[in-house]
C-alpha cells in the first residue's frame, strides 16, 4: 500500500488517538486538530473515518511475509512483526486489541482475513521447518502456530500496555531462542 506523506501523517494520528483513548476517540475532528488542520482537509485524503480505519488495519498486513523458508521463515515473521511494532508503538495497542472492531463485521472481518493469511503464511514455515527436521516432527503445525504466535502476541502486548518499559527487540530475541529449543 503506497500512501502519500499525509495520508501517513493521518494514519500515525489515527492509530495514536485510538491508541490512547480507544476508538470512541478517533473522529475526524479529533484527527484534524492533532494535526493542526482542517477536516475537509481530512476528506482530501480519505473518503471518511471507515477508509482511514481500513487503512489502519491494513498498514499492520504490510511487510510481515518474508522471503525466507523454515525456521529462518517463522524467525524473519517475528522479527518483522516487533521491529514494526517497535517502529511505530501505537500499532501494538491497537492492532493486538481486536475488542475495538467487534461491534463493525466490516472491520472485524478485515482482520480475521488478516489473521487467517498470517496464519497460513505461518503453517507453511512450520511444515517446511518439520520437513527440513528443523523443528519437532509430533506436533501439527496449526498447533505449532498457537504455541509459537501466542508467546509473541503476549510479549507485545505485554509492551504496549507497560508503555515501553523493556526492550521489545531483545525480549523477542530471547523468546525466539526460548522457542527454538522447546520445539526442537
């Protein structure tokens, strides 16, 4: 998805406000004074505040599928799932707070879809990784998804709601390796 620097501009406001105050706080008013301008200015960008929440959803599906195979796969995955969270902290308190989109089957639905590629982007690196002999051979994959993305959702949210307090970066590092002898 290629955005222009003010529909990024409007994007990072949009997540920091639902971030902050849960989605009752993300109006375009809200957006348009953060920004210090004018809501129509707002509407040059974005149809109207469902566009800009779809945007949102979608900003977290970018980049997260490596062109890697394997364990090397499952560990780029993770990786790109922290360093996004890392580079953009809002995104860890919103995407990972489904809650917030329940009462919308528009966006509900947006992110089960979401969810379900990740996943099968997921289920094929642990069969590659079982294949390989890189990873236990006795556990089905789509457990081995639950019992590896758990961990990382957990951590991440653990991040979020800590307001940064520990390093995301390392504690993933560590939850990787952790993960890697246990599935050995």
């Amino acid at each position: 998805m290629t955005l222009t620097n003010r529909q990024t501009e409007i994007i990072d406001t949009a997540l920091k406000l639902t971030a902050e105050g849960g989605i009752q706080e993300l109006t375009i008013k809200n957006i348009a004074t953060a920004l210090g301008i004018t809501e129509p200015a707002i509407y040059r960008h974005f149809r109207n505040k469902s566009e800009i929440i779809k945007t949102m959803i979608r900003k977290f599906d970018e980049g997260v599928v490596p062109e890697k195979e394997g364990m090397e796969g499952i560990a780029a995955f993770i990786r790109s799932r922290i360093r996004q969270v890392t580079d953009n902290p809002s995104l860890a308190r919103v995407m990972f707070a489904e809650e917030m989109f329940l009462d919308d089957p528009e966006y509900s639905e947006l992110l089960l879809s979401m969810m379900h590629r990740h996943k099968n982007v997921l289920l094929r690196f642990f069969q590659e990784a079982q294949e390989r002999g890189e990873i236990r051979r006795d556990i089905p994959a789509d457990l081995l998804f639950r019992l590896v993305f758990g961990p990382v959702r957990l951590l991440i949210k653990q991040w979020g709601m800590s307001n940064h307090a520990f390093n995301l970066q390392a504690h993933g590092e560590e939850l990787l390796s952790t993960l890697r002898k246990i599935l050995w």
